[in-house]
C-alpha cells in the first residue's frame, strides 16, 4: 500500500478527535506508519484492508495515551484545554463513512471539532470517548469499536450511549454561522477599542473564561465567571500589552480570535461559544506548546 493523502488526513481527523491534541494525533499516525511499515511485505499483503488497519492501530494507540493521560493531567498547572487547530478545511475536509446506525445519532465533523464538544470529550473515559468518536463521528460499527477497545458490540454500544448523554447535557443550541461570526466580529471591536461597555454588552451574564496556560506563562488559573469580570479581565490584558492586536480567525471551524503582538507573535488563541448572540463560553490557550501550528 503507498501512503495515501487521504489516507493520513482520516487517521489525523480520528486522532485528533481522541486525543484534543494536534501534536500527539500526529505522533499516533506516525506510530502506526512506523507499525504498518515495520511488517514484513508478506502480512501486508495479507492485510486486505490497509485503511481500515490504520484507523484501528491509530485508535489502539490513542486508547492507550488517553489511559496513561489521566495522571498526567491530574499534574498539570491551571485547566487542561484542548490544542486549538486552524486550517478548518484540512480537518473536516475527509467525508466520514456510512454510518451503519441510525442517523441521528450521527455528529458532524464540523460539531465534532469543535471546542465545545472537545471539552465534553474530555468528560469522558477513555473506552466512552473511542466508542462515541468512530461510531457517532465517523460511523464505524460497534462490532469495529469493540475489537480496539476490547468489549463486545453490545458492551460498546452501551459506552457510546453514556457518551450521548454527556454531549446531550452540554450540547447548546447551535447558532447560524454568519450570526456566531457577527457576535465574535463586534466583540473584537469592542475589545480592540477598549470598550467596557461593549464588551459586557455581548457577553452572556452568565459567561465563563477558562484559560490554559500549563505553568508555561501567565494565565487565570481558574475559570472566571459573568460578564463584567470577564470584560475587566480583558481590558486588564489589553493595557499590560499595549501592543496587542485582535484579529479574528478560524478556530476549530468556528469564528474565533487570535491575539498578537507587535512582532506578529501568536500570545493567545480564543474559541468561542454562541448562545443567542451573546457569548457564553471562551476558552483561551496561552500554553506556548499548543500554539506551534499558529506560528
């Protein structure tokens, strides 16, 4: 088998989406490669499905990080937030297989990349997160999913049950993009002018800034809630950093901003969640080492 393009986007779009980080999505692919690649010409010509091979390897394999990640995390300085990713097209742009199961239980590559259903992902365990991600998301049978996670079908379909739940208890009402990008667009004003008054005004009463710095630089250890807080802290960033620039971007498929300095340097990247049109929810990476792709 020669090493397709497509091939390697549908093993990075799986990985990501188990994984909430780029960098390590990228190391699983290349661990599977290395795997595929290190058999002998023999077994891979026995191997009647390559693509197939690689979406399992690459899943085992995130199973495994996923598994050992928990006490990592436990360790890390501020809240864990997923790696944000540009480039949109690149990680929606592989067409999910059929679903063999009913429809509505199907979710969107675009939903499913984005910030909010990341951090519902992260809720999860590890075996619920593998069965909701290549059943729901790219509609691999249970019968799939149990061989990688080591349960029966029937034992899979009940973790990816538990696993809707969670998404059906955080899930909001998902606005019209074109809105989602009018309400980030006038918050950027705002902020750039430096406008208390405008800033509260799209903010969700009841919003919360959460923020991930991983002890690598400055950044709220704890999420801040409401409104005017959120505003006062922001404008509090902005007269620190007199030179910052806000620009709005793509983020995880959803309008979002992106905060520079003078030199053009990445300091901050923000996704952001819509209710309404106000903003209820923004998460900011600051970590320098989930910020390498924005570079």
């Amino acid at each position: 088998m020669n090493t397709q393009v497509g091939d390697r986007a549908l093993l990075l779009n799986v990985a990501y989406r188990l994984l909430g980080s780029a960098s390590d999505a990228e190391d699983a692919v290349q661990e599977a490669y290395a795997r595929w690649y290190g058999m002998s010409q023999r077994r891979r010509d026995d191997v009647h499905a390559p693509t197939a091979w690689l979406v399992t390897t690459v899943s085992r394999i995130c199973l495994d990080l996923l598994n050992s990640a928990r006490a990592r995390r436990e360790r890390y300085v501020g809240e864990w937030l997923p790696e944000p990713v540009s480039a949109s097209t690149f990680w929606t742009s592989h067409a999910a297989l059929e679903s063999v199961g009913d429809p509505a239980e199907r979710v969107s590559l675009d939903e499913s990349l984005s910030m909010a259903l990341l951090v519902v992902l992260e809720s999860m365990t590890p075996a619920e997160r593998v069965a909701f991600v290549l059943h729901d998301v790219f509609g691999y049978p249970f019968t799939d999913v149990g061989d990688i996670v080591g349960r029966s079908p029937q034992a899979c379909r009940q973790l990816a049950s538990a696993a809707r739940r969670h998404v059906r208890e955080q899930r909001q009402r998902r606005v019209r993009p074109e809105d989602h990008a009018h309400v980030v667009a006038a918050f950027r004003t705002a902020w750039q002018a430096g406008d208390l008054t405008g800033l509260i005004r799209w903010l969700d009463p009841d919003a919360t800034a959460i923020a991930d710095g991983g002890g690598q630089v400055s950044a709220m250890l704890n999420p801040v809630h409401g409104a005017e807080p959120i505003a006062k802290l922001l404008l509090g960033v902005g007269r620190r950093q007199h030179d910052l620039t806000i620009d709005t971007t793509t983020v995880n498929a959803e309008p979002g901003l992106v905060a520079r300095d003078a030199a053009g340097s990445v300091l901050a990247v923000m996704s952001v969640a819509v209710l309404d049109d106000h903003i209820d929810r923004i998460w900011v990476m600051r970590n320098p080492a989930k910020l390498t792709t924005w570079r």
